[in-house]
C-alpha cells in the first residue's frame, strides 16, 4: 500500500468518498407543501351582510396521497387525507362571514378539475378572538 506523508492513501480515499456521499447524492426531496392563500384584515364580529372574500388559482395535481386543510385556525376543522387524482385544477377558497351564525365564519376550499369536471371539497367553521390582519387558505401536503 502507498502512503502519502506518511498514512495510508487508500483509508484516506475511502474516508473522502464516504464524507462525500450525501453531497454527491443528496437528501430525498419530497414534494412541496403548496398554498392558496389571502392575507386581509378580518373582523372578530363578522355578520352575514358583509362580503365574501376569495383566492383562487391553477394547480397542476400529479396522482397521489394529499393532506389538504384549512387555516388560519387550528378549529376542528374538516381535512382530507386521500387520493387526488391527476390534473390540472382551479382551487378556490371562500371566506363567509356570519356564516352559519353572526361572529363566525365559514371556510370552504375546492379542489375542480378543469377537464374531468370532478371536485374535491372540505369546509371548516371558526371565530377568531380578535380583529386584525390574517392569512387565510388552504394546504396541500403530497405525501409522496
């Protein structure tokens, strides 16, 4: 075996090769969280004559298993944990104010596919305990 300044060349080319490996290979990547989101100023007292805010967008769903729910509350909300099938879709999310009652609004989040014509949807009632600034929408988690 050679050495180099006195060590082993070899030990030291397999050390190098082994530090090296997760660089040269890198992390597995999963597929982003994505988001369809509003930032607005939102009462804590909405009623039923107010507006109704929404965000919409186009997004491009590979065939899979999603996590999708609601924010900006952590209220018992529904979520969907399942196959979303592959397409390109409109995701729309609506904000009701004083819906169903006055100081509470209802969130509903849909998922069109824009050729198929099929929907997914889930829908969550919440208060918020202060007036202010929010962020509101919904998430999609791949799981794949």
């Amino acid at each position: 075996m050679r050495t180099w300044a006195g060590k082993p060349c070899r030990a030291t080319a397999v050390a190098l090769v082994l530090a090296l490996l997760p660089i040269m290979s890198g992390p597995a990547q999963a597929a982003d969280v994505a988001y369809n989101r509003k930032s607005q100023h939102l009462t804590a007292t909405p009623n039923s004559g107010m507006p109704i805010a929404l965000v919409s967008r186009e997004i491009t769903l590979a065939d899979g298993t999603y996590g999708w729910w609601n924010f900006p509350t952590s209220a018992p909300c529904q979520t969907y944990t399942g196959r979303i099938l592959p397409g390109t879709y409109t995701w729309t999310d609506q904000l009701w104010p004083g819906i169903p009652s006055a100081g509470t609004y209802r969130h509903h989040s849909y998922l069109t596919e824009e050729n198929g014509g099929w929907s997914y949807h889930i829908q969550c009632d919440f208060q918020l305990s202060a007036t202010g600034s929010y962020t509101w929408g919904s998430g999609l988690d791949p799981h794949f």
